[in-house]
C-alpha cells in the first residue's frame, strides 16, 4: 500500500513564506499531485510532478524528489484566502489504471 | 471548464435504507472515483471505474457498491445505510491519461 505523510496543521502570518512538506512511500509511483481545499468545498488542483525539481506557478511552487519519496509545497506572500487544507497526493500505476492517494492533508492557517 | 455535479448537497438517511449517490460528469473522462472524507482521515477512495461497466474497489469499499452504466455517470450505492457512513462524499473524474482530478462539490450524507 501507500503511506503518505503531511503534518496535521501549520501557521503562518500574511506576507510570508510557508512550506509544507510531504513524505510518500510507495510502488509504482506515476506522479504528485497538490490540491487545495477550503473549507465546505471540493479540493481543486494546484500543481503536479513527475520529475525531480521545481514547478513554480504564480505565488505557489512546488518540490519533488523521487529518490528521497520527498516533495514540498511553497507559497509566498500569503494572503489570507489562502487559509485552506493542503492535500498532498500521490499516483500509482496498476495494471493500466492510475490510482491517486491521499495525504490526511495539512490545515494552514493564515493570521494578520 | 470541467464540470462534476452531484445529486446532492445535503441528504439525511434512516438506518438501514437504501442511498444513491449520482455523479455527472461533462468532459468525456474515463476514469472517475468516489471518496469519502471524513475529519482527520483525509480522502479515502472508496471505488473507481476506469470504463462503462468496469469497476474496481478501492481502499474502503465494505458496505458500498457502483454502477457505471453510462460514461459520463458514475452512481453510489448505500445498499443498507449505516450510522458510521455519515459523511462527506466526493466524486471525481479524470482523463485516460490520468491528469488532475477534477471533484464535484460533495454530497454531505448523514444517516439517522
């Protein structure tokens, strides 16, 4: 099976810079994935990777290293409607379908 | 835009009845996947199909079963509804190439 791991909750203070961390293991691994979820509302995509390296995308960049089953998700200049769940998501390939699997998500917590 | 609608918003059962749980997706997606999210649990897949008629379980499938009769339609049932399912479910579909899920804005089931 997939073990994937986030920390339950993390703060920060608007302006600044936050990363949240994900630690997967795995087989068959074929991609992860990044959403965000505000509260009452369904997840929405944020960022994907494959490769090893940096993806930057506006104020959010994320992280992946697949020799360490590592990946981070960066946002700068927090606002506070980024107050939301991070959820980190990793894909595997089995037998010609590909199944993603949730973290238990992080709850970031913007403040003033 | 992608659009994933649920029958539901907000639906209470009596214990022991039977639920349906419908999920419509527009863009022509392969693969769709039914979740339950529950506080502290995270998403966990409950089945996913990955063509009309195909079906496969998915980590947490007792006491639920699926019906994909049409490919823009992916159906949950409750065949006798519980109190430990009481819980938000979310739909979600993807292409064949297995790009970013895209969820519908969840059916928060509570049984009685």
């Amino acid at each position: 099976g997939q073990n994937i791991d986030q920390p339950t909750e993390m703060t920060a203070t608007e302006g600044a810079i936050v990363q949240i961390n994900c630690t997967y293991q795995t087989s068959g691994f074929n991609g992860l994935f990044w959403y965000q979820q505000h509260a009452g509302e369904a997840p929405t995509f944020l960022s994907y990777n494959v490769l090893d390296g940096l993806e930057e995308k506006g104020r959010f960049s994320s992280f992946l290293s697949r020799s360490k089953g590592y990946s981070y998700l960066l946002l700068k200049e927090l606002q506070m409607k980024d107050s939301a769940s991070y959820l980190c998501a990793v894909r595997v390939s089995s037998g010609g379908s590909y199944i993603p699997t949730f973290g238990r998500g992080t709850s970031l917590i913007v403040h003033p | 835009d992608v659009k994933v609608t649920q029958s539901s918003r907000y639906l209470v059962k009596r214990t022991g009845e039977k639920v349906f749980l419908e999920c419509v997706q527009d863009m022509d997606h392969e693969n769709m996947f039914w979740y339950r999210q529950d506080p502290g649990l995270g998403l966990r897949l409950i089945y996913f199909s990955y063509d009309v008629k195909m079906k496969e379980k998915g980590d947490i499938p007792e006491g639920y079963s699926v019906s994909r009769e049409k490919k823009e339609r992916f159906s949950l049932i409750l065949e006798s509804a519980s109190t430990n399912q009481t819980s938000m479910y979310l739909c979600a579909s993807t292409s064949g190439q297995g790009s970013e899920q895209y969820f519908g804005p969840g059916t928060r089931l509570t049984v009685t």
